[in-house]
C-alpha cells in the first residue's frame, strides 16, 4: 500500500456529513467555517511510541489516546472540541494497524463529533501527532493564571489508576481492565469542562501528574496551595494501596487526564449543583493559598514529603 492508498483508506474510515467543512481530506488544505461569536480554540499533542504509551500497546488504544489528550486539553479551557488533524509518521505500511488504529481514533472522535478534516503522512520512527480545534465562548474560557488565594481546589474523576497500571505492566503483573482503560484509553472530561464554565477560576488538566500540573497553573496565577493527600480521590486499586505509594502514584503518576481547578467559596453552592447534575464525580482536595508552593498534609495536619524525585517542586516549601 502506498502513500496515497494509506490517505484514500483514512479518508474513507473517517468521512462524517459536516456541513461546517466546506473541503476536508483530499485538497491541500482543509477549509472549515466558524460560526460568526465564537473563538476558535487549538492545540496539539505527539505520542512517540516508548515514551508515550509502551512499545507494543494496541493500536487501538493508540489512536484512541491520541485524540484523547488533546480534547483532555480542550476539556480544560472549556472549549467544545469540532475538527482534528492527524499527522501520521509509520515505520511500516501496515494495514491492519492503521485499520485498528482509526477504529480507536474514531470511537472517540464520534463520541464528540469531532470531524477529521486533514493531516499528514511519513515513514519514520512510530510518532503520532494530534491537532484538535474547537469552539468556547469568550467570556467562558477556563485559563490557568486565574486562580485566588482563598480558592477551593479541585479534581475531577480519581487519581493515579493511569500510573498503577503503568507500574504494574512494567513489574510483568497482571493489570485489571479497568486500571487499563484508565492508560490506554483515558476519558476526557469535556461535560465536566464544560460545566466549570462560570464557577471554576482556573483549570488545567492533568497529564503530567497532579503536582506538575498544579505547579503550572499555581506558577501562572501567582499563588501556592494546600493539598489535604487524604482527600485525593483514589480508585478501589488504588485505596489498597499503603498510604505512601497511593500518594506517591496520585501526586506524580502521569497520564490521568483529570481536570484540576479552583473554585471562590462563594461559587461552592453552583459547584455542588454541577456534581448532582454531572455523572462525573469532583473531589476538594486542598486550597490555593498566597504564598507559594505546594504543601501536603496528612490527616493529621502533618507536612508529609513524598519522597520522588519529582518531587523537586516542593524544594523551596518549608516541607524542606
Ligand atoms: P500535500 O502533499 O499537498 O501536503 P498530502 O498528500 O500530505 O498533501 O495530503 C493530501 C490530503 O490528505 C490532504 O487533505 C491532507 O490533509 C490529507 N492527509 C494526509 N495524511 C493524512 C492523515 N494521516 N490523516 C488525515 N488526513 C491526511
Ligand atoms: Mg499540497
């Protein structure tokens, strides 16, 4: 199979009515109308293969989580995700991959209507790279550098099933489906960015570990934060866990695709409302506070200090 049948075989798996792409595959360019108000929200994200997802995962889950991070991105500006881009680098022109490889993309990008509208195509090292754009309104936009001192913090969903299945595969242990579900095919939380419209301050989604991405948001809005550990929301693999690792894996496992933001106290009845109204659970976990850094604290009020290396981030607290 060559380049273009590989082109021809993706237009054709992909191909969705949009009345909005006025010319999708096929042309040098995708031509896409954006309806007059709304602000056009992108972002991209490269999986490499061994650094991203193991060597040898699915190719399903592949390119499920290829689209995956980006709306995870989308979810956290509460954009509305409506096109992608898919720039494909393949080792070798196999067809059942690539065959696998859509069904993964498209089950997800279908679950959002999300339409491919282009993308691009090379041999090369196993690399895949995403492009996602959507639509938000511009007074609804979820940043970053906006949260307060005083603010409730938040996540959605739970934390660290993405890094116990990740541990797991490498010590060769057997990994409940569920665990991984949770790495290779992670869910967005688009309904639940959508919803922090008007009561988050500012929101960031998670993929790098809580305290990394924390660490970001507090870094861009000029605040510090509390983290009560024992209120990080854990799975029931995850609660069997001694306390040490279960925070450990919450706080600096990656890949969990959760949403992190805060919240004025004032706002805490229209958060409250939104959880009854969204499947989706949320968990406060801690508060933002005025001076920086982050510091964790037991259930006792302890200051614990994880003990990895990521843990750097916490250097400057008086944890140290
Ligand atoms: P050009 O050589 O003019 O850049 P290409 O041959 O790379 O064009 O692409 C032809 C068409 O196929 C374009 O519409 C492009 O967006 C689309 N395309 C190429 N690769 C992919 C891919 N992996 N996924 C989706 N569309 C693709
Ligand atoms: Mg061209």
């Amino acid at each position: 199979m060559a380049e273009d049948d590989l082109i021809s075989l993706i237009a054709e798996s992909t191909n969705r009515a949009a009345s909005d792409v006025l010319i999708g595959i096929g042309d040098d360019a995708a031509v896409i109308d954006v309806p007059p108000g709304k602000s056009l929200v992108t972002c991209t994200d490269t999986l490499v293969a061994g650094v991203h997802f193991p060597d040898g995962a699915p190719a399903h889950s592949i390119g499920f989580k290829s689209l995956a991070v980006n709306l995870s991105d989308m979810a956290a500006m509460a954009a509305k995700p409506r096109w992608a881009q898919l720039s494909l680098t393949l080792p070798t022109m196999d067809e059942p991959w690539v065959r696998d490889f859509l069904a993964g993309f498209m089950v997800l990008a279908d679950r959002y209507n999300v339409i491919l509208v282009g993308g691009d195509t090379c041999a090369g090292p196993l690399s895949i790279t995403v492009q996602a754009m959507g639509l938000a309104d511009r007074d609804k936009l979820l940043t970053r550098g906006t949260a307060k001192a005083g603010d409730l913090l938040a996540v959605s969903g739970e934390l660290g099933d993405a890094a116990l299945a990740l541990m797991l595969l490498r010590g060769g242990q057997s990994v409940h489906s569920q665990l991984l579900q949770r790495l290779h095919e992670p869910e967005p939380r688009l309904r639940v960015g959508s919803a922090l419209a008007g009561i988050a301050s500012s929101c960031i989604d998670i993929s790098d570990g809580l305290a990394l991405d924390l660490e970001r948001l507090l870094r861009s809005s000029g605040c510090g934060a509390r983290v009560d550990l024992e209120k990080l929301p854990a799975s029931k693999h995850l609660e069997k866990l001694p306390d040490a690792q279960r925070w450990e894996l919450q706080m600096t496992g990656g890949d969990d695709y959760e949403l992190c933001f805060s919240v004025p106290p004032k706002r805490l009845p229209l958060l409250e409302n939104m959880i009854r109204t969204t499947a989706v659970p949320v968990s406060i976990i801690g508060e933002v506070t005025a001076s920086a850094g982050i510091n964790c604290y037991d259930e006792n009020g302890t200051v614990i200090q994880l003990r990895s290396s990521g843990y750097q981030h916490f250097e400057n607290t008086d944890a140290s």
